[in-house]
C-alpha cells in the first residue's frame, strides 16, 4: 500500500493481526477523529450523510459491534428499540412483515430492536413499566391502541420516546401511524352493495380498540347512506381463534335473512368464514360477497371471488422506525404522524 491509496480502498479495510473493532479502528482506517466516527454512527445531524455512508460501510466490513454498557456510560441510551406485541395467536396475521419493515428501516442505523412479548390475559401495562423503570431501551412502538390508552398517557407522562401503530383520540400530541379504518369500512360496504348484496355483517376487531371503532363508524354511515342492514357480528371478533369464530357464525346463516356481505379485517379471520359457510354449501359470489384486508398476496389465490383492500405493511414498519427514531433524537420537534388513506382503486 502506497501513501497514494484512498484510506477506504480494499486494502486499508482490514484489520490489523490482533486487532479488535473499535472506534479508534474505525478512525485509523477512514483518517477522521474518534469523536467524528462515533457522531457519525450516531446518526448525529451535524455530520454529512457522505461521512455517514464512509463510517458505516467500513463499520461493517470489519464487523464493529459497539458496546452497549459503553454506549450507556457515554450517551444514557441504549440504541435499542421495543416493539411492544401481544402474544395472541394468529398464524396468518401482518405480524411479521410488521417485524421485517421495522428491522429493514433501522438497517444501517446505529439502533436494534427487540421484541417485548405479553400474555393476551395479562396487563398491557406491565412491559411499558418494566421498559420505562429499567430503561432497557430507548423507545417503544406499540399497536393495538385504544382510544383513551393508558400506555399512551403513561408514556407521555413520563416523557418517553414512542410512537403507536394506530392513533388514540388525544392523537395530535404524539407520534403515529395510522391505516384509515373508517374510510375502509366505507369502501368495503360500498363494495359489497355494488355486487347487490343488502344485508351485510361484519366480523370486527376487538371493540376496544380504535380501528375497530372507526371500522364500523365508516361501514354504519354507508349502510345508512345507501339503504341496505348493516350489523356486527356479536360475542366474537377477528382476533378470536378459528372454532370460536365457526362456532358464533354458523346460527347465523342457517336461516332465512341471513347476510349475504361479510366484512373482516385479516387473512386469517376471513379464510375461517369461508371456510365455515363453504361447509354448509354455501358459495362465494353467490350466495355471498366477502371483504378482506391483507398486507400479503394471499386471499385472491385462495378464492379469486374474495374482494380484497390492500394494507401496506412495509410503508408502516418504516415509518413507525423513523418516526420513533425522530422521537429519540428531537423530542422537542412536532410529532411525526400519517394517515394511510385506502385507494378507491383497490378495490374490484
């Protein structure tokens, strides 16, 4: 290697025999100062986004780690995020391209996430308290938002780094990102009277929370707007398992009036009502219409007839990421917030 060379070409990527990745690596092999190095792998704003890419790619290429304790000692942070779940069981739901996007958007940051599971009878509160008390991480991202959550009040109390997958009433005052449910409900009861059908149930999220609220204000309003029955299905709800849901459907049409349109709000949820109302020979685009979201290509394949409103997943982990990520680094700066609006043109 001559004096000539670039410090980032081939060969100055490499480390020396006994040598251990570290920050002052990182300075000897790009030619900056360890303060510029760590800045840089700390996302700091005054640093260029050119000296960002240098630093990271030859982080990468000698296999730095940073450690934590360290980074602790240093900075108070642990660059690690939360994602808050529950442990409900749903084979076919958006969960993990939900874990994909998010890991895919912190890619190249100097953050990690890790997964903080509950039990669906235990209080939600308990990993918000533990993650706040301990300061195990830096942030949390956190769904199945209620309209009055007490996690959400709780964390802005305590004026901790976090952003939700859905929105609380008090949703001006931090960071989310939202799939607009209401409109949803709007387009898929629009859809099913379109194909003639006038008596349209829909099997809802838990109750409790936002999106299952806004779901079925949007779907009511345009029953009411179009002069066909609208009604939930009662005592069950997508999140529910497969034979509970058979179960609470099947009295339902085996009589006269039964409905004709169903609404649902995930694979899973909707394969099961097919599936229950196929073994009683009933067919879909028949006898009756289905409405489904999905966030994978999945429910058209199964049964072509099934009319299908697309979720974006991927759009959501990034921006939950970034958001969250804002939120850590400019807590004093507006929130960031979106509203993922359902295309018209979606739907069939």
């Amino acid at each position: 290697m001559t004096k000539s060379e670039p410090p980032d070409s081939p060969e100055t990527i490499a480390l020396q025999p006994g040598e251990r990745p570290t920050l002052k690596t990182i300075a000897r092999l790009s030619g900056m100062a360890v303060p510029t190095v760590s800045r840089a792998l700390a996302d700091a704003p005054d640093i260029g986004k050119g000296t960002k890419a240098r630093v990271r790619d030859i982080a990468r290429q000698i296999g730095y780690r940073p450690n934590r304790a360290g980074v602790r000692l240093r900075t108070g942070r642990t660059n690690v995020i939360s994602l808050v779940m529950s442990t409900e069981h749903d084979m076919m739901n958006h969960t993990a391209r939900l874990i994909s996007s998010v890991t895919s958007a912190l890619r190249g940051t100097p953050y990690h996430m890790i997964i903080t599971p509950y039990f669906p009878d235990e209080d939600p509160m308990v990993p918000i308290r533990y993650i706040v008390e301990t300061g195990s991480a830096d942030g949390l991202i956190i769904n199945q938002i209620e309209p009055d959550d007490p996690r959400v009040r709780y964390l802005m109390e305590h004026k901790f780094p976090f952003v939700t997958h859905g929105r609380t009433r008090m949703g001006a005052e931090h960071a989310y990102f939202d799939y607009d449910n209401r409109a949803f409900g709007d387009l898929a009861l629009r859809a099913l009277a379109k194909r003639g059908r006038r008596r349209i149930a829909m099997l809802a999220p838990p109750q409790s929370q936002t999106y299952a609220q806004d779901m079925i204000v949007g779907a009511r309003a345009a029953a009411d707007a179009l002069g066909v029955a609208f009604s939930v299905i009662e005592g069950v709800d997508a999140h529910c398992d497969n034979p509970v849901i058979e179960r609470a459907v099947t009295p339902m049409f085996r009589s006269d009036d039964r409905p004709d349109g169903l609404i649902t709000t995930s694979i899973g949820a909707c394969v099961t009502l097919v599936g229950a109302l196929e073994s009683h020979g009933l067919v879909v685009e028949q006898d009756f219409d289905v409405v489904a979201k999905e966030a994978i290509t999945f429910l058209r394949r199964f049964r072509p007839g099934i009319i299908v409103v697309k979720e974006d997943i991927d759009l959501a982990g990034d921006f939950l990421a970034r958001a969250l990520m804002h939120r850590i680094s400019q807590a004093d700066a507006p929130p960031m917030q979106q509203l993922d609006v359902p295309d018209v043109g979606t739907v069939p």
